[in-house]
C-alpha cells in the first residue's frame, strides 16, 4: 500500500470497526493490544498521559485539558474517537492532525512486523498503536488520551497516566458494559491503577461506592470533582463565547471564565477540568490561573475540536451536537428549550444498537421532524425509527439520506426558526 487512500481503504475495510458495525468489532480482552505494543516496543512509555473516560463529556474534557497543555507550552499529544469527517482527527499533535504520510508508514511497518505474528486486530486496536507510535515519533511531553469504549477492557488501558478522569455515568453501551449503573461504572472504573490519583466529574449514589472501592483496592486517591467546584450559571456573551462563574467550596474563585464552547453541558465539563488541574498541580505540573483560562477560551482554535453545540448556519440557526444517549440528549433539549426560535425543525437519525425509545420520550412533540440515516452498517431504519417516534407524538417525514433531510428542513424553516441535526455521532459527522 503506497497511498493514504489505499491504507485508508484497508482500515476501514479489513479491520472490524465498531463505529461501523457495532458490537461484533469489540474485543473483550486485552491480548491485540498488548501484541501490538510488544510489536513496537512499547511507544507509550516514552511520554506522560491522561487517561479520560466516562458515558458523556470525555471528549470535550479531554479537548480542554489539551488546550490548556498547549496554552502552557507543552507538546500535547491527544488521542479522541471516532473522527467526524477525517480518520486523522483521532491523533493530533499541538492540535494538528497526524500526516497522511506518518498513517502510511505507520500502516507498511505493521504489515511487515505482523508477518510472522499474524495478529488480527481491530480497527481501534491498530488506530491506538498508530497514535502511541506518533506521540513517541513526536517526542510529546504530555498525551491526553480519551477511552474508546467502558475502560478496563479498552485499548488505551495499558497506559499508566499522570491522572485517571472518569466524566460521569448513565446507560450506554448496555449489551457490553452492563445494564446497571454500578456495572457500566465498573467497568469505567477499570482504568484505576495503584498510585494514580483518579477524579470523578460527577458524584452519584448509585456508583460513588463503586468507584471507591476500585480506589482502595487499587489502591490510590480518588476525588469527586462537583463536590468541591460548581458552575454558578452559564450565559453567552456578546463576543460569542459562554461565561461561567465558578465557585470552590462556595467560594467564587473563577468569575467570568470565558469558553469557546456553546454547549450548556460544558458546566459539568469545566469543573471535571478544573479538579484534574489541582490534581496535576500538585503533581508539580505548575498549570497557572492564566493558562487555565486562556486553554478553555481557546479549545476549538488549539485543538479542533468539533460537533458540541455547533453553530452550522444562520437565518435560520443551525446547530449540531454529537449527543446521542439519554443523559446527552436531555442536555441537548434543555439548551433547546434555552434559545430563542419561532418554530423547531430536528433532523434525526440513530444507529440501531441504542435505545431508540428512550431517547424519543425525551424529544419535544412540537417539532417538526426529518428522520434519516448515516451512511453506516449500525444505522437504523428511518422509517422505523419515524414508527417508533409516533407512539410519542413525534411527526414529519423520512430521508434516504443526512443531506436530503437537512436541505428539507432548511427549506421549510423560516429565518427565525431554529434547525437543530443530531441522534447519532454519524449523522452530525456526515453534514459538517
């Protein structure tokens, strides 16, 4: 293979992919993984790292701890999935995105090391040793590393990182992870390793207990982050950023601190964050006030980060957000019921390995509704999930595809309205 485009090919063709197929590309163990870091001689070891997981914000609060790593000077490596629109989102450097020569490479090197071995990894097993093998070549001196899926099974968890961050908990990924809170938070609470101090985003009753067993066995630190910071309110300035007040143990210690990140669920992020900066901090990572600030003003800039609460369009406002579960989608509408529009437009499509029910209770009825599909083997029916949406009162028409649904609804929405595209991580990635 002699182009990205071939290798490119390869990935998506000849390694089971969960982003495509679902449950069927998921490994429940470790052995790929461990191979393929034996097979390049163990690239993670020559940087530090943070380890991210959790059901909803891992994404974003690995973006912003990358940001304020690059606002302090650091070479910051981050590793993220899935992509949106290019397969090299996932590795990133200082915010660029690896080369297509260095995926070339990377791919023709393990093909002629797997030679003898005859390994069959999945696609997020060989896109892990890819990124660990960059951020070495790269020489970073930090790599924020976000959890593919659950934690202690997850390819990312044979690193030893600096912190372990676990965002929150809901339901997903149920047929794999469990279908029970503490379960799901078992499973999460895999990446917890001795001497590594961890930080809880958000406290539950049902899992606190969970995550404080796996930290004494382990054993080490743990802390919960919303018990100690808290985000006062959130309101948009006329700049266009969001301002959140922070308070620390009732005090308030970050008034005005300012996000390029529109999505009211980011309250729950910046606090996560926050805690994770003390934490490093008194690692001696010296992560100052000015850093901070300036890292979380300038996360979409430093690090690219896309499909949060994103502004698509104008007259009539268009956004997008990658939230797909319960615990996502009801942020979504309470940020939806927040903005000013006349009429409600909501283009939706969803993979079929999710509750599909759970998330239509939680959608307004008074919208109107343009069902579609991503163009993936996971993607549900439109015409069943439109079935589906009526017994909730949930009206309008189905799509063949993304494309052809939002060009209905911006051609039926009045300057006022607001269009708003999402269900699936897919359907977003396949309009920006």
């Amino acid at each position: 293979m002699k182009t990205y485009q071939e290798v490119l090919e390869f990935l998506y063709r000849q390694l089971p992919m969960f982003q495509r197929t679902g449950p069927a590309a998921y490994k429940d163990n470790l052995d790929n993984t461990i191979r393929l870091d034996d097979l390049f001689d163990h690239p993670h070891r020559s940087f530090k790292t943070i380890h991210v997981a959790g059901t909803n914000g891992k994404g974003s609060v690995s973006h912003l701890l990358a940001s304020i790593f690059q606002e302090a000077g650091y070479r910051t490596g981050l590793y993220t999935s899935p992509h949106l629109k290019d397969f090299r989102e996932r590795i990133r450097v200082n915010g660029e995105m690896i080369t297509k020569e260095a995926v070339v490479q990377f791919t023709e090197r393990y093909l002629e090391k797997n030679q003898a071995e005859q390994l069959e990894p999945s696609f997020f097993e060989l896109t892990v040793s890819m990124a660990f093998d960059y951020f070495r070549s790269q020489k970073v001196d930090m790599a924020i590393i976000e959890v593919g899926l659950g934690g202690r099974l997850d390819s990312t968890n044979i690193i030893t990182p600096e912190v372990s961050v676990i965002t929150n908990i809901s339901f997903d990924h149920m047929a794999l992870l469990g279908n029970t809170l503490p379960k799901i938070a078992a499973e999460k609470a895999g990446i917890i390793k001795k001497d590594v101090p961890v930080v809880i985003g958000e406290s539950s009753p049902e899992t606190d207990s969970v995550f404080e067993q796996f930290a004494e066995k382990a054993p080490t630190s743990l802390v919960f982050a919303d018990r100690e910071y808290r985000a006062d309110y959130s309101m948009l300035t006329t700049g266009g950023k969001q301002s959140l007040n922070i308070r620390r143990n009732e005090e308030l210690i970050y008034p005005d601190i300012q996000l390029d990140l529109l999505g009211i669920y980011q309250r729950k992020n910046v606090p996560t964050v926050l805690k994770t900066i003390d934490v490093l901090n008194a690692k001696g990572w010296n992560l100052e006030e000015k850093v901070v600030r300036n890292g979380l003003l300038n996360t979409i800039h430093n690090t690219g980060l896309m499909g949060r609460w994103q502004i698509i369009g104008n007259n009539p406002l268009t956004v997008c957000d990658t939230g797909h579960n319960p615990a996502g989608i009801r942020l979504v509408v309470e940020q939806i019921n927040q903005t000013a529009w006349k009429a409600l437009h909501i283009v939706i499509g969803m993979v079929n390995d999710k509750d599909q029910n759970e998330v239509l209770a939680l959608l307004p009825p008074h919208a109107h509704y343009y069902f579609t599909k991503a163009s993936i083997p996971r993607a549900g029916n439109p015409e069943e999930l439109a079935a589906k949406a009526a017994r909730f009162g949930l009206k309008g028409n189905c799509y063949p595809t993304v494309r052809q649904a939002l060009s209905a609804a911006l051609a039926h929405a009045g300057k006022n309205d607001l269009v708003f595209v999402g269900g699936s991580t897919f359907v977003v990635a396949e309009i920006l």
